[in-house]
C-alpha cells in the first residue's frame, strides 16, 4: 500500500473514530513504513490499532518502536508448541519466534504501555490434541489472551470449517430453529477491508476467495472514494439488504459460506480463565 493510500485511510478512520487492524493474509511487519502508519493512524485519533504476524521479525528494536507507536494489540501467530510442527507448517525457527514473544512481553511491561498480547495456535491437520494443551499451558499464563482457531477450508467454492466447537453446538441449533435457517450474516455491518490496490471488500471470506477467484465484486475503489462514501454508498447497501433478505443467489461469495454461523458466542469459566467460544474460535483470557 502506497503512503498517500496509509495517510488518507489513517485521517478517514481517525475521524470516523475506526479501529484498525492490520494483516490478515499477509506479513505486515515487511512494509518498511508500518511504524509510521501507526503513529499516523493514533496522532489522526484512531482510537485501537491491532496487528497479526507471524513473529519472526519482532527483534528488540521492532518491538520497541512498535510498542512507542501507539499499537493498542498484537496477535503472533504461532500455531505450534513443538520445534517440528513449526518447521512444518510456517518453515521457521520455533524457539526463535518464542524468543521474540517473550522479549515482546518483556519491554511492553519494562516500558509500561497497555498493549495487549495475544498468541494463537490454528488446528492444522496432523496437530494433536497434546499439542494444543502444551501451547495453552505455554502461553495462558504469559499473555493476555491465546486464540484457538478451527482449519478452515475450502469446498464448492466456499469456506468451511473441518469442525465446529461442540461447545456452541446447542445454542447454534437454537438460534437456527429461530431464525429458521440462516441469520443475517454481520460482517459487511461491522466492517471492511481495503487491498493496497484501492479494492474494497466486505469480510475474510472474500479476501481468502480472491486467491483463486478474481471475479468477486469489489465495492468500491479508495483511489476514487472516502471510506464513508464507501461504507454507506449503494453497493454496500444493496449487499446488506440482500443479506437480510436472504436473497443470495448472485452473491457467489455469501451462498454457501458458513462463517455466519461463527456469531454465536458462549461464554465460561475454565480454571480461572475466561473462554469464549464460536463455531470457529476459543478465546482464553486472564480474569
């Protein structure tokens, strides 16, 4: 993304009052100009500025620029708790990117920023459940929450997950007969995705979508239109209405996705922590 792209999405966010949350698909911590956009985006009165990576290279010197820049939460991706799962799955070094999260928790309590610290583990195949507990024993007591995340994968064109939690599976069934069927999925009512290109889309299902399919309709273009005007305009419009409507039969994106059903959330106690639970995701968070 150009930096005449990151200052104007920083001063339309900032006014609007928008949480920004960076990387998704990609490594944000390669954009040379990433600290400046989040100074930028928090000087502009963006009032949370989250970041995903994969971790490997936050050296001392980037996390501390990135935690005096204003970042507000940040989420490693590590999906393993063993040296060749890791090497497996991201090609890295495990004890590395450990490394870097601890000096991550480290300088953020020496320096005395709130930014909070997540890390999370994604149940690839060939990843066992020893595994799983091993990473939650690992880093439950270390950061301020780990994320737990169902494969997802793609059939027919559409997302879907391997597995849903059984822990939402009751109230899935009731909020099902309610709506008898489908709910309104939220997402384009909650937020957007702007591409370095300008494109816009409407929720992590497109993004994922446009690796192999280029048709998807964009809904908008910021080199020629403000977040607001985007946000608000007819395309964004007509795709909610139809949504609510459940007339889905043009919306190759939307038909047969099931991440709708992911917004559904259970709450509990688990040991002393806090566990929220949607077909997709177990967050663990200290009390």
């Amino acid at each position: 993304m150009s930096w005449e792209m990151m200052e104007k999405l920083a001063a339309d966010c900032g006014k609007a009052a928008t949480t920004i949350v960076i990387g998704s698909v990609e490594e944000p911590l390669l954009h040379p100009k990433l600290i400046d956009f989040i100074q930028l985006c928090r000087q502009q009165g963006v009032p949370k500025v989250h970041l995903t990576t994969n971790g490997q290279l936050l050296n001392k010197t980037y996390i501390k620029a990135l935690l005096k820049s204003g970042l507000t939460s940040i989420d490693i991706s590590l999906d393993a708790a063993t040296p060749e799962t890791y090497l497996r799955i991201r090609g890295g070094d495990l004890s590395q990117v450990e490394s870097n999260t601890i000096d991550l928790l480290r300088i953020r309590d020496q320096l005395g920023i709130d930014c909070e610290i997540r890390t999370s583990f994604v149940r690839n195949y060939n990843v066992n459940l020893e595994e799983e507990e091993a990473f939650l024993n690992r880093w439950l007591s270390k950061v301020n929450s780990v994320f737990i995340l169902n494969i997802a994968e793609y059939q027919e064109n559409n997302m879907r997950l391997k597995k849903h939690n059984q822990g939402v599976e009751k109230s899935l069934q009731y909020y099902q007969q309610k709506a008898q069927g489908r709910w309104t999925c939220l997402f384009p009512f909650l937020e957007m995705a702007v591409l370095p290109n300008g494109k816009i889309y409407y929720c992590i299902e497109t993004l994922f979508r446009l690796g192999f399919d280029q048709e998807i309709e964009s809904l908008g273009d910021y080199n020629q239109q403000t977040l607001q005007d985007i946000w608000s305009g007819e395309l964004f419009q007509q795709l909610r209405q139809d949504l609510i409507l459940n007339q889905l039969e043009k919306r190759r994106a939307c038909q047969d996705c099931e991440m709708w059903k992911s917004q559904i959330i259970d709450q509990e106690l688990k040991d002393g922590y806090s566990v929220l639970t949607t077909t997709v995701t177990e967050i663990y968070s200290q009390v």
